[in-house]
C-alpha cells in the first residue's frame, strides 16, 4: 500500500488545494484521513492519502 502526504495552508490554499485534487483525480484512493494543525507559522490541513 502507498501512502502520499499533502499538506494545506488553511488561508491562501489554492495553489495547494489543485495539486490534492489533481492527484485524487488521477489515482485509484483507498482512504484520505486529514487532520488540522496549528502551527506558529499558520495553520495546516495535512492530508494522508492511501
């Protein structure tokens, strides 16, 4: 099983949003678990794709 990671930026996300949705589109998808983190820099939505 391969595991592929994303992480997006909660604002300013779009450039990031089309490459998820880009890979989604194009891979067969067993399971997306996403997680928000918050982080000093800004806060994240990091995604584990299976």
């Amino acid at each position: 099983m391969r595991f592929q990671f994303f992480t997006i930026p909660v604002f300013d996300s779009e450039r990031a949003t089309e490459q998820l949705n880009a890979f989604l589109a194009g891979h067969v998808i067993v399971q997306v678990e996403r997680e928000l983190l918050q982080r000093p820099g800004g806060d994240v939505w990091a995604f584990c794709v299976t």
